[in-house]
C-alpha cells in the first residue's frame, strides 16, 4: 500500500505533536507511531518545563549561564540563545493548546527549582509535567482534520537514492529523504509512506540499557535510520542517567524522582543515614546531574551497595505530598511512606545529549528530513542536559521546522519512481528466543561496559561483542520479514555501536562521559 502525505512525522512525544499542530493548515499530515499516540517518553517527564518567566529575579543571560555551564561550555550558543530566548514563547503555545501549569495562590505560575538552575524557573503540574503535556497536545492533534493518526506502525527505514538503485556513501552531496517504509505488523506488510517532508521525533536509547526511566519503546529508531542512510548523527557519548530513580528490582521502567524533590529539599544520604555530597559538590544534592549520578555510583561501590536513599522526611508531610502526589502514592504502593521512611534510589539511563545532528531549522544533513525532541542533536545540551530544557527545546525546534518546512513544501512533490518494499525468499523468523536473548545481551554490554564510568578496555570489550551481535542480527534480517521486535534490535545494536565508538573516539573526561583514563577533578 502506498500513503502519500504532505508531511510525513514519526514519532507522538511532544516534539512531534507540535510540529503536526504548526503545519497541519498548510497540508496533509501523517503521525506514525509504533504503539499508541499516547506512550512517549514526554509523558513520562515528571519535574517540568524550564523557561524565564520571573523577571523581577531572572533573566534569559542567567538561564544561558546555566545552560553553558551544564552541558561542560560544549554547548552551541547559537542553539542555546534560540532556545532560552524563544522558550516564553513555546510556553504560551502549550497553553494555548489547552496545558495547564499549577499555579499559586497568587495566580502566578508556581516555579520550582532544580540542579543546575541559579533561580525558580521550572514551569510544573504537579509531579507529572509530561503527561499534562502530552494530555493537552492528544486532544488536539485527534481533533484536527488535517492530521492521520496511525498507531502500532513501526517505521523499518527511511527512503533515500539508495532505495532507487543508487550507491549512497556519508560523501555523497544532496542525500535526500522521501518518505519512510512502515511495518503495519498486524496485517503482516510494509506500506510505502511518500512525504514531502519528513520529520524523526523518535525519542532516545534508554532502552539499550538495562536500567532506565525511559518507556521500552525508547530503542533509538530515528537515530539508527538516519545514520543508516548516512546522515551526521553526533555526541552520542553523551548520555545522562538520572541519579535518582527509584530502586526496585524488577521495574523496567525504573520509576523516576524527580530532579524537583531535590529542588524542594531533598537530602542525598547513604545507607548509613549520611550526607555524602559535600564530599563531591559545593551545590551537594543540587548539584548537575553528571556529578550527582557519578557520586552516587561512587557511594555504591564505596559501601558495596545496590542503592542509596533520597530523604524528605524533615520537610512537612501535607507539603510533600501536595507537590509530589504521584510520587507519594507510588511509594506508597510499594510499603514506602516517603514523608516518614527515605526512598531508596540509583542512576538509570535517562537522557540522551547527543543525535541526528540538525541546523537552527531542525533540518537534518539529509535533504527534506528533520530531526526533533530528543532523537536530534541541535547542540543545545552539549556535555550535560540541565534539568528540564529538553521539553522546552523540543517545542522551539518544533516551531522553528514547522515555519522553514511550511515554506520548503512549496517546491517539493512526492516522487514517482520510489519502489515498494520487497521481501521476496525472506521468511519469519523461527526462533524468536534468539531476538529475546540478543536485546538482553546489548543491555547487558551497555550496563557494564558503557555505563557511568568507562574505560578504554571497557569500550574495547563493547566493540568486539556489540559487533558480533551486529554481524548476526545483520544476516538474520536479510533472510527475515521484518518485525518490531527484530527492527528494535537492530536500532539497539546500531545506537550501542554509536555510542561506544563516539565514547572511544573522545580521549577526555568531559560532560557525562566520564573515563577513568582520563580523570578529571570535580569541582570542589
């Protein structure tokens, strides 16, 4: 089956959503999502949106300030001054779009602060920003008559001169995207979705790693497409893990606590009731969160434990359960009652830094593809992401496509001459254990080899496995149909890939990457 779409977007996080919303008027517009509309990692966000909006104490420079500071001064100024300086802006679209910010008695927006921010400046609702986000972008994406909707579609490539019979190399000049094949695994086929424009809003890799905060669903689909067709995809090295995610073994997802319970007062202790982050941080629990999750894998192996604990028991109960209802009632759940009882917690893959690399438009190195939210690289973040700017960057890089693409479409048209996809002599695989036991064993070399603190000979081990795997997961899928759950191994395997061989190439400790060849003192 062939679609043909003006726009063509994969991916429904907040990224996405916006975009679809901004060019809808100005053409058909196609959202192809693997599961459903609603699982995306934006829901998951729990601290909120960053965006200067108290002038009477911030201001944009201190917000940049902040930025450069975090991402290790790697960030591009160009890509933070768009965001920081437009972010006022990107806040009154989501509420335009039917979000709603908690606000205090006073009718301002109640403003909380988080590590690595100088003032109040995280836009909240309640303790699940994200799912408010995503709430309030569905409602309006389903109701607009202008944008199609195809849920469980797992996109297996996007359609480049390669799929035309030409040789395609990372020197070829004009590389150009028109449209993606897209599994619809129910009815057992691959459909041809020809695009004027096609935008990744894939979201990240935290499912290459055993422990993260992200959905499943976060297999690194876009990057791995793009990199295949030979676009510039960069600092993948650079991933976050969230320092405080819950400690319960056997979620995956890990549940998050979020960097804002911190910001309220939350105090880092070990399993001895101490305070440990003077020992890393003048900024202790507020620390970026780099530092943070490297003092808390030190604290770990120090005192040989799976855990520390996350304590808020001195502030006042009403309080902490009022700002962190769900937290509360998931703790809760689980025999913890956080106003009384310290919430154990451990790093857990959560934010990838690096990408698809992308321009101040959003367009990707290949010609008529844009790259949005997280799967892209706009050089905002840098070494380090601070805490809630990925939501609000993901709304302005959203606005700034939708304006050059609403543009550019007028001189595209849909081309002839793509070929529908052909599996002719392949078969379904016999042995789907072998998938299953493959993604384990990626978690597993991400987890040890490519974790928080990394080394030459660590890397050295991920290359030589990761390209075992590689080899084997390649061949099965030329004699195979394709299927989610082979697609997501290959993507896992290809992000894994990229970001050790990125980790390799960096001969530093510098952001979140942190090698024990290359130590570096922490700020004191």
């Amino acid at each position: 089956m062939v679609e043909k779409y003006d726009f063509l977007v994969i991916g429904s996080g907040i990224a996405g959503m916006s975009f679809a919303l901004k060019v809808a008027d100005y053409g058909r517009v196609a959202i192809v999502c693997k599961s459903t509309l609603d699982e995306a990692n934006t829901a998951l966000a729990q601290g909120g949106v960053a965006s200067v909006t108290n002038l009477e104490v911030d201001d944009f420079d201190k917000h940049i300030h902040d930025t450069m500071v975090a991402g290790d001064w790697l960030s591009d100024p160009k890509a933070v001054e768009q965001v920081v300086r437009n972010a006022p802006d990107g806040i009154r679209f989501l509420v335009e779009h039917g979000v709603k910010f908690d606000r205090n008695d006073n009718g301002a927006y109640d403003l909380h602060r988080e590590g690595g921010h100088s003032e109040f400046r995280i836009l909240h609702h309640a303790d699940n920003t994200g799912a408010e986000i995503q709430r309030g972008l569905m409602e309006e994406v389903r109701n607009h008559p202008n944008i199609d909707i195809f849920e469980n579609r797992f996109a297996v490539e996007i359609i480049t001169p390669h799929h035309l019979g030409k040789v395609v190399t990372r020197r070829t000049p004009d590389i150009t995207c028109y449209g993606a094949y897209v599994l619809d695994e129910e009815n057992d086929r691959v459909d041809t979705f020809l695009a004027k424009v096609t935008v990744m809003a894939t979201g990240g890799v935290g499912a290459c790693y055993t422990t993260t905060t992200n959905p499943l669903i976060a297999t690194g689909d876009g990057i791995a497409m793009v990199y295949r067709a030979k676009g510039e995809v960069r600092d993948m090295e650079f991933i976050q893990f969230h320092p405080t995610a819950l400690y319960h073994p056997g979620d995956r997802p890990s549940f998050l606590i979020t960097e804002a319970m911190r910001g309220y007062g939350a105090v880092l202790r070990n399993l001895d009731g101490e305070e440990f982050m003077h020992k890393y941080d003048p900024r202790l629990s507020l620390a970026p969160r780099d530092i943070v999750a490297r003092a808390i894998d030190s604290e770990m192996k120090l005192h040989g434990t799976d855990h520390v604990f996350l304590d808020v028991t001195h502030k006042d109960p009403e309080e902490t359960k009022r700002h962190f209802p769900n937290i509360y009632e998931k703790c809760l759940s689980l025999g913890i009652d956080i106003t009384k009882d310290m919430i154990p917690v451990a790093p857990a893959a959560h934010y990838l830094c690096g990408g698809i690399v992308v321009d101040t438009n959003g367009e990707s190195t290949i010609k008529r593809l844009y790259a949005l939210g997280e799967c892209s690289c706009t050089g905002l973040h840098g070494g380090n992401r601070l805490a809630s700017n990925s939501l609000i960057e993901a709304v302005v890089y959203a606005d700034a496509a939708a304006r050059h693409a609403r543009e550019a479409v007028k001189g595209y048209d849909w081309r002839a001459d793509v070929p529908e996809w052909n599996d002719e002599g392949t078969t379904h695989p016999e042995e789907m254990v072998l998938i299953t036991q493959e993604t384990k064993e990626v978690n597993q070399i991400m987890g040890y080899y490519v974790g928080i603190v990394r080394s030459n000979l660590r890397l050295d081990r991920a290359w030589n496995r990761l390209d075992i795997l590689y080899n084997e997961t390649e061949q099965l899928f030329k004699t195979s149909k394709p299927s989610r759950a082979l697609c997501e191994l290959r993507n896992l395997i290809n992000c894994g890939y990229l970001i050790m061989r990125q980790a390799r190439e960096r001969k530093e400790s510098r952001g979140l990457h942190f090698s024990v060849d290359y130590p570096r003192k922490e700020n004191k």
